[in-house]
C-alpha cells in the first residue's frame, strides 16, 4: 500500500511538472512579458533593457531549464510586479483560497447528500423533482452570474452578509455559497443513484429480512456502500474549487491565490502564473490521490485485493 | 403436531405501468410445527413472491391480501415495526438465492453476524460473538474465529450461504425460509448444503420452507411439497403423494419434462406454450391455454379444489377421468457410441495461461485455465463436456470455436488447422449457442435480422435466397414465420434460445458448441429445447460440443462424456460406461451430489377418490 502511495506521489509530481511545462510555452506564446512588465506606452528601448534584465533575451527552452532548476533547489523565482520571491507571495495568499475551497466543500455536502438521499428514498415523488430542478439550474448557472446575483440579493437588497474582502467568517459566506453550488448537480446524482442502486440490493434485502428498517438500515447498511463513488467524487471536486476560485475570489474580492492568479495573468507576471499552475496541479492530482485512498480504506474489497 | 404458519387466501398484486400484475392469487398455505414444505415451480409462477409477502420483503407498491397466522397470531394486524421487532429473525429467517451479494461487502462476517441480535438486544456482544462462532463451527466454517475477521469477497459462493445460513439462525428462529439456497452454487456444493439445512433443521425442530424450481431437490428434502403455477397453488400435498402420484396435469407435465439418470433417455414431455403473464388472469384453469385434459369446463370457472387433505389439486379432472401417461418411448435404445467417426474438431495439447497483475504495479499471476488438454468431436455424436465453475470448461469451447488462440497446442477442424482458416470459412464449420438468450441476442435488431446476419456477413445479398433460407431456419426450430418482425424482447426465453439456434443452423454448419444452453431456462422449456436439439441432430446429422454442469442434461443428450477438473480433463468416454462405472474420484462425486429424481421408488398411497 505504501508503496502504491509513493508511484502515485511521483506520478503526481510528473504530471505537475508536464502542466507546468505546456504553461509556460503557451504563455509566452500568448504575451511578451517584458512589454508588460514595462507598460504599454514604454518605448522600445526601455522594453529591451527589461528584456536583458529579467534574463528574457534567452530562448524558451532555456528560459525552462533555468526555472526548472530553481524549482528543483526550491526556489521559484520573484514575480516581476510584486518584486518578492514567488514562493512567500503564495504562501501569504493560500491559507484564504483553502479556507474557501473546504468552506466550499462543506456547503456542497451539505446541500448535496440529504437532497440526494431524499430523491432517493422517494424516487418520482415531488421531493426527487424538485431536486432534480435544483440539479438541472445549478449546472446551467455560471458561477459568476450566481455571484453577482447573490451580491445583489444578500449584499444590496437585504444587506445581511458582506460582499468584499476576507476579514471575518462572515465574508466567507456568499463566496463559499456560490463556488459550493458549482459541486451540488454531480454530487446529488451521484448520492442518489448511488443510494437507488444500494437500496435495491440484495444485501439490503438480507438486512430487512433480519428485521432492520428505514433509519438503522440506511444508517448501518446502505450509507456506506452508496456514498463509495460520492467521497472520491468530491476530493475531486476540492482540487476544482482550487481552479474555481480564480473567479469566485474576483468577484467577491478576496485575496486568495484566485485572485493572485487573475492579476499575474493579467500583468504577464511569469513566475507567479507557473508556480501558481504547478501548485494548482499538483492540488489537483494529489486529491485525486487522497480519492482513491479514501476508497481503498472504506472498501475492503479494494484494500484486500 | 401443532400449526405453526396458516396463511389463507393471500393475493399479490403488483401495479406495473402495463397494468396490475397478479403475482400471487388466493394462495393457501399450512405449516406445522418441525415440517418441511416445497414450494415449486417455474419462474414467474409467485412461489418467491409469497414468501418475500410473508417476510413484508415486497415491493413497496405491492398490495397484498389475505390473513397470516403466526402460532396463533394474526400478522396481518401488526404494524410493520412490531413485525420486525417481534417476528423477523427472532421466529421467522431467510436466506436468499444469491450468497455472492445477499451479504454486504463494505462489512466484516462477524459484524453482520452479530449486528441484530445485539442491535435488538437478544444478547451482549460477547455472547453474540461466541454465538455466531458457534454456529460457524456448526455450519462447517473452517477457523471460524478467523473468519469473522473477514469480508464477504474473500469466502466462496458455498461458504457464504454457509454463512447466511449460520446468520438466519443465530436466533433460533422455529421457520427458516430457504429461497432456491443451492441453485447458483456448484452441483458438489448444493448437495453439502442441502445436506446441511436438512442436519439443522432436525436438530433445531425448526419449520422450512424450501421454494426451488428443481422438483428433485424437493423430492429429497421435503415434507409437503405445493406445486405453484401462474400465481396459483394448483397442487399440494405430502412429498411422496405428489411425486409419485401427481394428479395436476401441469404437475405430470413437470415430471416428465425432468431429464432422469435411470433407464435409457426418453423424450421429455415438454409441455407446449409458454408460462402465461399475468396481467388478466383467466376466468377459468391457469393451465387451460397448455393443457392436453383441457375441456370447456376449464375455461368457464376456476376448478375446484379436489382431493383431501393429504393430496389436493386445483382441476376438474376426476382420478378416473386423467389418463395415466405411459413413459414416452426411449429416443436411443443405448448410446450408440461413434466408432471410428471423421473428427470434426480436433484439439491437442491445448494450455491456456492466463495473466493478471494485482492493480497497476502488483506482481503477475498465472492461471493455467486449460491444461494440457486434448479432445475430439466426432462427426454426428454429441460430446458432453462437464464440470464445475472454474474448471476451465468454457474457455475450452471458446478454443475450440476457433473464437480465441490457446497458449499452445493446436485445433484441427475437419484435418486443417484453425489457424489457417478465415473467419468466414471457421462460422461455416461450426457455430455456438450461448447459456443466457438474454443477452447474447442484439435487442435492437428483429429477429429476421438476427438470424439472417450470419448470411450478410457471409456477403449473400440476394436477399429472396437470405429471407428463404432464414424462414426455413424458423420453421427447423418450431418457431412461426409471423414473429420474424419481432424484437428478443418480445417473446420468451425458450423461444430466444430457439432464435439462437436458428441463428447458428442457418449457414448449414457441421458442429454445434453449446454452453450451458439450458441452464438459463425452466424445466418444462429446458425439455423443449433438449428435444429440439436431438431432433435436429439426427435430421441434420449435426455434431454437438455440449458444455454443462447438469449429469441429468449429459444423461439425456450425449453419446460421450469428459469430464474437467481445474483445467485438466480427468475423465473421458461412452456416455454409460462414465455414468454407471466412473473411473476417476471426482466424476463419482459429481454423480453422488446431483439431486436425483426417482418418483418411481417413492411409494406410493393408494389412490383415493375424495371431493372437495
């Protein structure tokens, strides 16, 4: 097992690096960091100054070579518009986007499984309709539109929550509603066929038969085999709402590594961007991991081959 | 003897979007104390749905009437909690056909042993414990301490009806309800739990209730047998009376159709038609659509019921009335074993190995699923090829098919080597005929197309001489040219194993590979298509490659037999001198564990004359 764990860790690690390779290509492709970092009017001279300067002159493959080598030493650069090192500049920021992606979390979960498991203990009834409503709308909103109109309703109309900054758990509230809601379709489905497809088996047949009904035979049998698929679905989820945050964090002005993600993009900040797609990456994959973790220590059919 | 469980005129019902389904209509059942009751009958014919009504197992939209009788209480009264709180697992237990998924995977034996007993509060957990390690011992678990340690994936099929078996009674219930227990386990370990239930149930004084469809099992384990048909008891009375004297026409039928191990093989009695669906139930005989006594009566009212309380039945027939049938005449006088026959397929020193690895990085593992094996079909004879699941009997046939290349060892069909032969050339020598007519026919496509697609592929494009040669195919399995527009999910399995058939006759090959082609059917459909075979193979002089796990099924068709043990043929010969003078240790197992059916040595009770 331990073994398997630590192949998949440098699986991880490799996958990580790929990204951030195909990042750095395509963004170069797509700006010229050094007219960005020397502003739109700045005259041509000036632009190849900061070009000899930031090491720009070099070519690409080179330009890789050498953040590669930084990385592997620890070391990811300094951003060009903060002018800090790239690493302190992620760490003062990713504390924010975790506490908003696991408050994200939550609020799926929350809205999530009960909606499921009552669509499912009562398929075809109005409870499963209109769940079913809430799944097909949650998936066909944009998130951006969702904010706004949360802001308009909670912050303008009925100012209850704040709509901007990070200072209180308060502020979390509407950002980690509406990046939770992004999550709430798949994982709902997911409980509810799940639960459907659990509570026709024959195991739950043998428990009826030994006289267990609805609670303890949902609590003590069918919980646990439904909710296999949901848990490795939503550590997926969790690595998505790192990426989701670039927009949420804007909307709702929080200083996340979203937000630090839009800005460098914007300002061509170069190693910001990479470090921020690595960091992404790896978030992503490493969940991906802790899924099939979690289904191995759950399913014993996994965990005892 | 004390009643123990009177159920009186209990009625399922099931609203389908078609309309109501009639599961169950006015069934009445009665039970004493220590008995063993049968319930038999074919699939769709309401013996599970009775029980699962009296385990409040239904369907949720099931509407159910009638009056249930527990020792003198009356169910029918009590809310759904008092009945699980009072009776379920306490007085009443069941266990399930289906021991792979009947227990939950996610939880350890010992845990789902214990959990209700503990849960309702009959013991602590420690004496739960040293209960449920008690009755592992009892039911043959070996190391049971060990086991209770451990997940359902990690015991066998016949180990985890054990277990169901030792959880259904860790309450010392006074009625075990087994539903069709033995029937998706192997033929050597259906026997060892049969054996088991019946151990148990005369050391505990507990009442069973044995549903199966298998009337040999019945014959052997039970009582009381009751013969249900269509939703209906049509005939109930002791074991012995029923089966040595069956006095429904259906249960005649049913006898007849049971392949026997004694005597030379006979044509079965296949009883016409199919299992009728219950959407309107006839005013009269449920049989009367299939019956040969049938008369208007019949159709008018439904019969009497006729008989006394030893032996009743449902039909207006009269003791004197129902012609006795005599044993149909023998379809062989003996195998006549193929001497010298031309070989048709020939397989030498065929070893398959198969490879897997444990997950992405775990070291590989070997199976050697065929080993070292070689056989030959002959022309005209049938070759039964028998074993138990994992023997290695089904990847043989594949090989032999020409589907897939073996590790090594070669396959000759008709003195060339399969390897040499085009796709086209090997489906024009031989075709197969699968176990499950379920799903090994393309729902979206008729039945014309289906039996007409090994012609397309064929490239014979006239399509007068495709749709001729089709009907002709249609006619050879006794199916009726209208339903060549039908979808396989319009008629019946009996006839989708016909279409089947059609399919693989209609290029006019030279040999058949059957595997399991009955298994999946009733017994009264299993004997239609045992006849349709034989009759076919002498008509078309066909050889037949029969894969099966069935000794009665070997008894009635083939001329020769091998037999395969963990991918090694451990036996082969002359259909008789193999049945009656096995050679090898696991052959004689094989014969000693299948349930055998000899009403003939039951004996019979004088015939009465009594009215209802």
């Amino acid at each position: 097992m331990l073994k398997y764990i630590l192949l998949r860790g440098l699986l991880a690690i490799a996958v990580a690096f790929t990204v951030s390779l195909a990042a750095f290509f395509l963004l170069n492709a797509a700006t010229d960091p050094a007219q960005a970092i020397a502003g739109e009017d700045a005259t041509q001279e000036v632009v190849e100054t900061i070009r000899a300067r930031y090491g720009l002159d070099q070519p690409l493959p080179v330009r890789y070579a050498q953040w590669l080598g930084g990385v592997l030493r620890g070391d990811f650069g300094e951003s060009y518009y903060w002018h800090k090192p790239v690493a302190e500049l992620v760490a003062e920021r990713a504390g924010t986007t975790i506490t908003l992606a696991l408050s994200a979390l939550f609020v799926t979960i929350l809205i999530a499984i009960p909606l499921g498991a009552f669509a499912a203990l009562n398929p075809n009834s109005w409870i499963d309709r209109v769940a079913l409503g809430v799944a097909v709308s949650a998936q066909a909103v944009p998130n951006f539109w969702l904010g706004l109109i949360m802001i308009i309703l909670f912050g303008v109309m009925m100012p209850i929550f704040p709509v901007s900054g990070d200072d209180t758990w308060r502020h979390f509230v509407l950002p980690a509603f509406v990046l939770g809601a992004s999550s709430v379709p798949a994982v709902m489905r997911l409980t509810r066929t799940g639960l459907i497809e659990v509570m026709g088996a024959d195991y739950i047949r043998t428990a009826r038969s030994k006289g267990f009904r609805s609670g303890a035979l949902l609590r003590r049998h069918a919980l646990r085999n439904a909710l296999l698929p949901v848990i490795s679905v939503l550590a997926v989820q969790l690595g998505q709402k790192f990426g989701g945050s670039v927009i949420t964090e804007s909307i709702f002005a929080i200083n996340g590594l979203g937000r630090l993600a839009l800005e460098s993009i914007l300002g061509a900040d170069i190693p910001t961007v990479q470090m921020l797609i690595f960091v992404f990456a790896i978030v992503f994959v490493a969940m991906n991991l802790v899924a099939d973790i979690l289904n191995a220590a759950l399913d014993p059919r996994i965990r005892i081959g | 003897m004390s009643k123990l469980l009177e159920i009186n005129n209990l009625s399922v019902t099931l609203p389908l979007p078609g309309g109501q389904l009639h599961a169950v209509r006015d069934v009445s059942i009665t039970l004493n104390r220590g008995e063993a009751l049968g319930i038999v009958g074919e699939s769709g014919s309401g013996k599970s749905m009775s029980a699962l009504a009296l385990m409040r197992l239904l369907p949720q939209r099931a509407l159910q009437t009638g009056k249930m009788l527990f020792d003198g209480t009356d169910l029918t009264g009590l809310s759904d909690a008092q009945y699980a709180q009072q009776f379920l697992g306490h007085r009443i237990a069941m266990i399930f056909q289906e021991p792979m998924t009947s227990l939950n995977p996610v939880y350890t034996i010992g845990r789902q042993l214990t959990e209700a007993a503990v849960q309702f509060g009959s013991y602590t957990p420690t004496a739960a414990r040293a209960r449920a390690l008690a009755l592992l011992d009892r039911v043959g678990i070996p190391d049971p301490k060990a086991r209770m340690a451990q997940y359902p994936h990690q015991l066998s099929g016949g180990q985890r009806q054990r277990v169901m078996i030792a959880m259904a009674l860790m309450l010392e219930p006074e009625l075990l309800i087994a539903d069709e227990p033995t029937t998706a386990l192997d033929v050597t370990v259906q026997a060892q739990i049969l054996d088991l239930l019946a151990d148990l149930r005369r050391e505990m004084g507990m009442a069973m209730i044995l549903i199966t469809h298998d009337l040999a099992v019945v014959a052997e384990q039970t009582d009381r047998v009751a013969v249900m048909y269509g939703g209906e008891m049509i005939e109930e009375g002791t074991a012995k009376s029923v089966m040595a004297a069956p006095a429904h026409p259906y249960t005649q039928a049913l006898l007849t159709a049971i392949p026997r191990m004694d005597g030379p093989p006979r044509r079965l009695g296949a009883i016409p038609g199919t299992v009728p669906s219950l959407m309107t139930p006839p005013k009269g005989c449920v049989f009367a659509p299939r019956c040969g006594f049938v008369r208007p009566d019949c159709l008018e009212a439904r019969p009497p019921q006729l008989g006394d309380a030893d032996h009743q039945r449902r039909c207006v027939l009269s003791d004197a009335d129902r012609p006795t049938s005599a044993p149909a005449a023998p379809i062989r006088t003996d195998h006549a074993e193929v001497s010298g026959g031309e070989a048709v397929i020939a397989a030498r020193d065929i070893t398959q190995v198969f490879t897997s690895r444990k997950g992405m990085f775990g070291p590989k593992h070997e199976i050697r699923a065929v080993d070292g094996v070689s056989l030959t079909l002959k022309r005209g004879e049938t070759l039964a090829l028998v074993g138990e699941s994992g023997s290695g009997k089904s990847t043989l046939a594949r090989i032999m098919l020409g589907l897939s290349l073996p590790t090594s060892g070669t396959v000759e069909m008709l003195g060339r080597p399969v390897a040499d032969l085009a796709p086209l050339e090997r489906a024009a020598l031989v075709q197969p005929i699968f176990q499950d007519p379920y799903s090994s026919l393309n729902p979206r496509r008729t039945l014309a197309e289906i039996i007409a697609r090994p012609l397309t592929l064929r490239g014979e494009d006239d399509p007068e001489a495709c749709a001729a040669k089709t009907r002709d195919a249609m006619e050879m399995v006794r199916l009726p040219a209208r339903m060549l527009h039908s979808y396989p999910s319009q008629i019946s399995g009996g006839q989708r194993q016909r279409v089947a058939i059609a399919r693989a006759l209609v290029t006019r090959p030279q040999a058949l590979v059957c595997d399991e082609p009955t298994s999946a059917l009733d017994v009264s459909v299993q004997a239609q298509i045992l006849n349709l075979l034989d009759e076919l193979q002498t008509e078309l002089g066909l050889s037949c490659l029969v894969i099966t796990h069935d000794m009665a099924v070997v008894h009635q068709v083939a001329d020769r037999v091998a037999v395969m043990l963990n991918g090694k043929l451990v036996e082969e010969g002359g259909c008789d001198s193999v049945l009656r003078n096995p050679s090898s240790d696991y052959t004689a197992r094989l014969l000693a564990a299948a349930p055998q059916f000899r009403p003939d040595e039951m004996t019979a009770p004088p015939a009465q004359e009594a009215t209802a």
